[in-house]
C-alpha cells in the first residue's frame, strides 16, 4: 500500500449485446472492488462509450458530473478516443456516430469542475 499513490480501472460501456450502461452503472463493479482494497484515490484509465443502443451525448455530459459526485475518491476520467474496429471490437472515437459527443467532451473540459492537475 505505501507504493501506490492512485488506484486505476478501465471500464467500457458495450452496449450490444449487453444492454446500455451509464457512465456510473459502467464504473459501479471495479469502484466498490477498489473502495474494498484501499482508500487510496482513483484515476479511471480509460473509459469509452459506443453509439449503439443509447445517448452518447447523454452518457458524457450526465456521466461525468455524476461519477465525480457518486465517488469523491475519483480524481481523473481519460476517455479512450481509439477506433479499435481493426482488433474486432469498436469504435470509441467521439466523433461517432458524428461530432455531437466531441461537442459534449468539449463542454465537460470546459467546466472548471473537470480542471486540474493530478499531484
């Protein structure tokens, strides 16, 4: 425990053939894994979204605000911006379906609440 300064985790919404996740269902299982290990605070590694089956615009601009405030220990979200297609798997990028969710993402980095360093 006095080696690690953060706890990390990745966490995928699926969507198909998993039902639509929100961004806290999504976080919920390694969250509460880690609150039973440490008490240390979290970074979420990599997080993403598909467009199928949901709002991804919903899931960004709801998701954020309610994973800071259900989990004061989160410190950072970094959203996994790759089109994985190529490894048979999907297309994360913010800009699918269109732009609207990279107009989201932009939103959410304006906001003073998302700013900040990670000591």
């Amino acid at each position: 425990k006095k080696y690690v300064d953060y706890a990390g985790l990745s966490s995928f919404n699926w969507s198909t053939p998993q039902p639509w996740k929100s961004m806290v269902s999504t976080f919920a299982p390694a969250m509460n894994a880690i609150a039973a290990l440490t008490s240390k605070p979290v970074i979420v590694t990599e997080t993403a979204s598909v467009a199928v089956g949901g709002d991804k615009v919903a899931w960004i601009t709801n998701g954020y605000p309610a994973v800071y405030a259900k989990w004061p220990q989160l410190k950072a979200v970094v959203y996994f911006n790759v089109d994985t297609r190529f490894m048979g798997q999907r297309d994360w990028r913010l800009t699918t379906p269109d732009r609207s969710p990279l107009d989201a993402y932009a939103d959410i980095l304006a906001d003073s609440r998302f700013q900040g360093t990670v000591p």
